[in-house]
C-alpha cells in the first residue's frame, strides 16, 4: 500500500472515530446535555487530539525517509542519511540501521566505518544492539585488532544478553586471528555454555575444534556438544533456522561459506583451520 495513502486513511479513520466518540451520547442526552459533558470532559477530546497531532508530527516529519523505504531507493535513503550524519552529531538508533543497511546494499562499508569512528571521536556511547552492526566491515575484512578494541568495551559491561553472544563470537574470531588461543578458548566456552541459538552453538564449536590439538580441555566439552547439536538439527532445521536469524542478525547472511563449512565440519567433515580469516 502506498504510503500517501496510507496515510490518508489513517487519518480519515481517526477522524471518524473521533466523530463516533463525540456525538454518541447525543440520541441520549440531546444537544444541551451534550455540550455540557464535553465542556466537563474537555480533556478526552483534548488528549485524542495530542496523540494524533504527535503521530501526524513523526509522519510529516519522517515524510522523505518513509518515501524513500517505500520506494526502495537505497541510493536515495543513502544520501539523505548521509547528509544527515554530517549535519548531526549523532543518528538516533533506528536511522542508524537503515544508514548501516543503505551502505551494505550499495557496498559502502567504508561509509559504516566512517560512521563508527564519528561516533567514538565524539565519545557517542553507541547501544550495544549497534555494536555488531557497526563492527561488521571489521569482521568481514578481518581486522582482528580493531574487533577487539572495539568491542572489549561491551563484553567488559554485561554476559548475558541477546546481543552478547554475538559480539563475544566475533572477539573469539579475532582472538583466533591473532593466535591468542588460550582466551579464544575461554570465550568460546562462555558461548556453548550460554547460548540457546543453534548457529551460534555450531560456529562457536566450529571454532573451537580449530583448537582441540593445542588444549586437552577442548574435546572433553566440544564433542558432546556437537553429538547432541547433530542429533537435535535436521537439514530442514537448519534451513528454517538460518533464514530466520538473517532477518535478526545481519553478520548471518555474509557467513554463507563459514556456514557451510561448519555444518559439512559438523556430519563428520574435517575443519579448515587455514581459512578462519577468508570464511566469513
């Protein structure tokens, strides 16, 4: 539906019901006994005006950035964030995401960096649920440092979360990366400890095996967890698994390799520990 219209009606049928609410006493009261009872309870008629008035305000002043979704101009919505960025001090979460989605679409993960280095040169403290978002060209190149100057912060702050395991997943990579294999090893295991989501298991594990020669603690918890993952997922699973979370977390749909690699790891398949940087 178009969002002009949209619109329209959306006024047209709080206006009606506005309308319904105003005159339905009348056929009891009569019109004398009406305008009392409104003029008694003025502020009804008045807080149903407020709260259209504000959702009117947020659509018309929302108006450019709504059209651009509707009409899926990525190039368009780019721009205008864009310019956004340069004029504010700071995106509000939300236009942060359609800025850091417009990038990806159009390939312009140097403007997702420039974005996170505006905000931590101006100090802006950036909510974690934004902390994968923003860290992703990092992961995709690899730039193990950075991942981890970046995201100690928000692992030092909370363990649980929705987000956490996420972020902790992409320090372990980076950990791995830079060869430091003993707190790797620690982070993975607060992973596969904690988690509930099958993918995350699965690459958490993944990445672990990467380690069972160097650490005799490593098979002791890896290989249960995986009989009982491979027991647990059919290939149906999987599939509806991963098509949701790429609605959820971004960093799943540019893992397709690492993916499959960590399921054909998974039916019996040997690990690729000289590819952990190319996979994701």
């Amino acid at each position: 539906m178009k969002f002009k219209l949209l619109f329209t009606l959306f006024n047209v049928i709080l206006g009606l019901s506005f309308l319904l609410l105003f005159f339905m006493p009348l056929p009891v009261l009569g019109w004398n006994s009406l305008v009392k009872f409104w003029l008694e309870n003025w502020y009804i008629a008045g807080a149903f005006i407020l709260v259209l008035g504000t959702l009117d305000a947020y659509f018309v002043k929302n108006w450019k950035l709504l059209r651009l979704l509707e009409h899926e101009d990525w190039q368009g919505l780019y721009d205008y964030l864009e310019k956004l960025r340069l004029k504010k001090p700071v995106l509000s979460p939300s236009r942060t995401k359609l800025y850091v989605n417009s990038c990806l679409i159009l390939r312009k993960p140097t403007s997702i960096n420039d974005l996170r280095q505006d905000y931590l040169q101006r100090q802006v403290q950036i909510p974690r649920s934004l902390a994968l978002l923003l860290a992703l060209p990092l992961i995709l190149e690899g730039r193990s440092g950075e991942i981890k100057t970046f995201l100690a912060p928000y692992l030092k702050k909370a363990s649980h979360g929705p987000e956490i395991g996420w972020l902790r997943w992409a320090y372990s990579f980076a950990q791995l990366i830079d060869h430091e294999w003993a707190s790797a090893k620690e982070n993975l295991f607060l992973i596969v400890g904690d988690t509930r989501t099958p993918l995350l298991q699965l690459l958490s594990l993944y990445l672990l095996d990467h380690l069972r020669g160097r650490d005799d603690e490593v098979p002791k918890i890896l290989d249960p967890l995986s009989n009982d993952l491979r027991r647990r997922m059919t290939d149906a699973d999987w599939k509806k698994h991963i098509e949701g979370l790429k609605e959820q977390v971004v960093l799943v749909l540019f893992m397709n390799q690492l993916i499959s690699d960590a399921r054909h790891w998974l039916e019996g398949g040997s690990v690729k520990p000289s590819n952990i940087a190319q996979e994701v």
